[in-house]
C-alpha cells in the first residue's frame, strides 16, 4: 500500500483544485478570502510535505495506476532525475502560493485562479514522478489544459490573443511529441515505454531505420520543445506575460516551461539514449537549434523595454542553456543540464516575483519608468540584485556555478568530437559568454535605472514601499537559496553528477 502514496503529489492537487471549483465560495468577503487561502495553502504545503516524505523514505517505488491496454501504462515511478524536479516544484509552490495571496487580494474570481493553480501543481508533479513515456506524455497534455485558464485568466484583449496562441502551439509541439511516442514504443527493447537509464531502442532493430529515427527525434525535441521555448517555437511565452505575475513566475521558471526542459531530457536520455545519438546529425541539428536560441533570447531580452516580457526573452535564452546541455549527449552535459535546471528555476522566480511586486506596488511596467524605485522598495530591489548578478553569472551565485558545469561540459564534448559537432561545443562556449554579456546589460539597466535615476539630486520616485511580509519572505528566500547554491553547491553536484553518469 505504501506505493499509492506515489500517486498522492498528482491526485490531491488535481482533486483539491477541482473541489474549489465546485464548491462554493464567496471571495468578495475578507472571510471567504481566508478560507480560500487557509485551504489552499494547506493543499499546497500537505502535497510538499509528501513529496518530502517519498523522497527521504521511498526512493526508487514502482507505481502502476491503472492500464490503458496491452503495455500502455500510467506508471508513477520516484528515481533520482525525477526526485529532483520533484523536490525543487515542492519547494517552490508552497512560497509561490503564498506570494500569490497578497499579490491576488484585489482581484476577481480568486477561486477559478487558486483552483487551476493547486491543479498544476498536481499535474506537474506527475511530469516529474512519471515512469514512462506515456505517462509523461498524458501529464504534459494536461499541463496545457489546466494552465490554459490561467494565462487567459485577466480575460483582456490581449490574454484571450495570449491564451489562444499558448494553446496552438502547445497542441503542434504535443503532436510531434505523440510521433515518438509511438516510435519508441515500436523500436523498445522492452515493448514498452517505461524509461530506463540509457534509453529502450532495441538498437539492432533501429540501425536499418537509423535515419528515420533520428528524424522523428528531432521532431520530438521540437515538440517538446515549444513548452521551453526553443526559437522559433518561442512566441507564445513574452506574450504570456499578460497573466498575473504568480502565473508567468511559474510558466517562466518552474510549471511549464522546466517542464518542457524535463521532458526533452528524459526523452534524450532515458527513452532514445545518449548512445544512439551522439555523433548524429540530429545532434548537430538540435545543437545549432539551442544556440540560435540562446543568441536570439539574449538579444531580444535587451532590445524589449517591457520589464515581464524582457525577463520572459531572458526565460527564452536560459532555457537553452539546459537543452545545450542536453544536446551534448555526455554525463556532463546532462549534469550541467540539470544544474541548471535547478539554478535558474530559482534566480527565474525570484526576478519575476520582484518585478510583480513593484507592478503590484507602483503600477509600473516599463523598464523607463523605473527611475529610483530601487530606494523607495530597498528589499525588493536588493533581492532581485541577488537574481540579477547570478543569471549574469558572478562568482559565489549559483547562476555562477551552472553556466561553469555548462562551459566544462561544451570544452570535453568539443574534445572528444570531429568535425562540426565539435566546433558547435565549442561554438556553444562563446554563445554562453556572449549571453552573459547580454545579461548583464539587460539585468543592469533594470538596477541602475533602479538606484541611480537620470536626473541626479531629485528623487523621480516617492512614496512607495516594499510590499508586504506574504510578498517578501519568498523573495528574502529564493536570494538566499540563489547565495547559499553559490557558495555550498557541492552536495547536490555530487547528487546531479550520479544521475548524469548512469544515464548518458
């Protein structure tokens, strides 16, 4: 019976969520408002607490939730790859909620908002706990379902263009991504789709259809790449930023779009394996994909001067980083992938979450508008340095830390390749750098706006203030979490690095 509790992180959100939608609840009362906040920060906290319970004591449980037919199962299964997604939504949806709370207190329609927010929690934990691709594939469908409302949630003009468009290409990428479903399930070793360390082709079976494969592959890594952006796939995210800021903090660095980084992994690596790729020109191809990307996000980050959808072209560039890593089909590659993953879920939230309460504080959404709101709002703005000098990456910041295991990983996959393959690794190094380059102009422009306004000696910006304790403790946190990654990063690399040599 222990094995249920594996289902308990995907099936008490999904549950919760929708009995908030039943319910009845009238959120105009500061009562009601309350309750509904009561009940769905318990939710929320209960689901972490669990998660935190099976990855201390059922690490590596086996759950078949029911069969589709023949060997198509819902499997729910806790490795170590997927213990750390898991692990870093736990941690984050609790504070995510509870910066929500403050952040939603004047609108409307709290109820519908917090349902499908409790509801994606769930459906994303089922991304990470998923055991095969199928599974996977289900809760990555669902994923676009319920996140759906949110991003049409203000109901404007420009959310009902926003949502529109979110779901169009979610449900293109999704049917190139059922197209390898069904390869891999034709080509498994096993018959079926459960993900093994090292991939499942029966690979004496896929040499005569090599090439075929390695095409369906990359329309794979597409498909699941729109969920991450991957250029030119990416025009649903900037325009997504018309959601509250709860919503994009979570499509930007945790929900959807890691969720789309997740997928592209396992896919690589435990569905095809990294050894029936590597060396491929489907390598090459995906190579190249996620560096354009990368140029592209960076460079459009720095041209943009609405603030959300400048960090959005950042969320665009940053995920690339882990989809490199990933396309390096190495141990290190998907190491660095995953430290990444890690880093910049949290320099992501905590820059979306400062920009949300200076909207939330100011009304102001322009990177021009700006001028000395840094010293009127000094523990929002000393937060988002935090973020700002680490997606730069500053030594003794986590972002730091990442981007080297990154740089270290290009430099051997450049080593041990010929030819183009090899030149696009070590093209992939100066990419980096000239991301970080772009960076820091985009991230610093934002700050010394912010602290040194144009016209010195007047103060431009009066009478604002820091918002309050439910906005700030998740920011005095996530910096925290951004420094104590910098400068204690060991212990999880030693975790990331296992993961990275049994799979690849």
């Amino acid at each position: 019976m222990s094995e249920m509790l594996l289902a308990v992180p995907v099936l008490l959100p999904v549950a919760g969520g929708a009995s908030i939608l039943i319910l009845h609840f009238r959120t105009e009362g500061k009562k009601d408002d309350r309750w509904l906040a009561v009940i769905t920060e318990s939710l929320v906290l209960l689901n972490s607490l669990v998660i935190f319970w099976l990855l201390r004591y059922r690490m590596e449980t086996n759950l078949v939730l029911f069969r589709l037919f023949g060997n198509l199962t819902v499997r729910f299964k806790l490795d170590p790859m997927g213990g750390v997604f898991a692990g870093l939504i736990a941690f984050l949806w609790p504070l995510a909620a509870l910066y929500s709370f403050e952040y939603m207190r004047h609108e409307e329609r709290k109820r519908m908002f917090f349902a499908y927010y409790i509801m994606t929690y769930g459906v994303t934990a089922g991304i990470a706990l998923a055991g095969n691709l199928v599974t996977m594939y289900l809760c990555y469908e669902m994923l676009t379902l319920v996140t759906f409302p949110l991003v049409l949630f203000p109901m404007t003009r420009e959310a009902k263009e926003a949502s529109r468009r979110y779901l169009y290409y979610s449900i293109g990428g999704a049917a190139f991504a059922f197209i390898g479903l069904v390869f891999v399930l034709s080509f498994s070793v096993t018959g079926n789709t459960d993900f093994v360390a090292g991939g499942v082709l029966d690979l004496a079976a896929a040499e005569s259809w090599r090439n075929v494969l390695l095409f369906v592959y990359v329309l794979a890594f597409f498909g699941f790449g729109v969920k991450a952006a991957l250029f030119p796939l990416h025009g649903w995210l900037p325009r997504a930023t018309v959601a509250p800021t709860p919503v994009t903090a979570l499509l930007h660095a945790v929900a959807v779009v890691k969720s789309g980084a997740f997928a592209i992994l396992r896919f690589t690596y435990f569905s095809y394996g990294a050894a029936f790729l590597r060396g491929s020109w489907a390598q090459w191809v995906v190579m190249a994909a996620v560096l354009i990307t990368i140029v592209f996000g960076s460079t459009m980050a720095v041209r943009e001067i609405h603030w959300k959808r400048r960090l959005a072209y950042s969320t665009v560039s940053n995920l690339s980083y882990i989809l490199f890593g990933a396309a390096m089909m190495s141990p290190l590659g998907l190491t660095a992938a995953l430290s990444h993953l890690v880093v910049h879920a949290f320099m992501k939230i905590c820059s979306f979450f400062c920009a949300g309460a200076v909207m939330h504080q100011t009304g102001k959404t322009q990177v021009y508008e700006l001028d000395g709101v840094g010293r009127e709002m000094p523990v929002t703005f000393g937060c988002l340095t935090v973020a700002s000098l680490s997606l730069m990456g500053i030594p003794l910041l986590g972002g730091f830390i990442s981007k080297w295991n990154l740089v270290q990983a290009a430099f051997a996959c450049g080593g041990a390749s010929a030819g183009a393959k090899g030149r696009l690794a070590y093209a992939g190094v100066a990419v980096i750098l000239y991301s970080a380059l772009m960076t820091g102009i985009y991230m610093l422009t934002v700050l010394v706006r912010a602290y040194f306004p144009k016209i010195s000696g007047e103060r431009i910006a009066e009478g604002y203030r820091d918002p309050g304790w439910m906005m700030l403790v998740p920011l005095l946190i996530f910096a925290a979490v951004i420094l104590g990654l910098g400068l204690h990063f060991a212990p999880l690399m030693e975790l990331l690095g296992e993961i990275g040599g049994e799979a690849a």
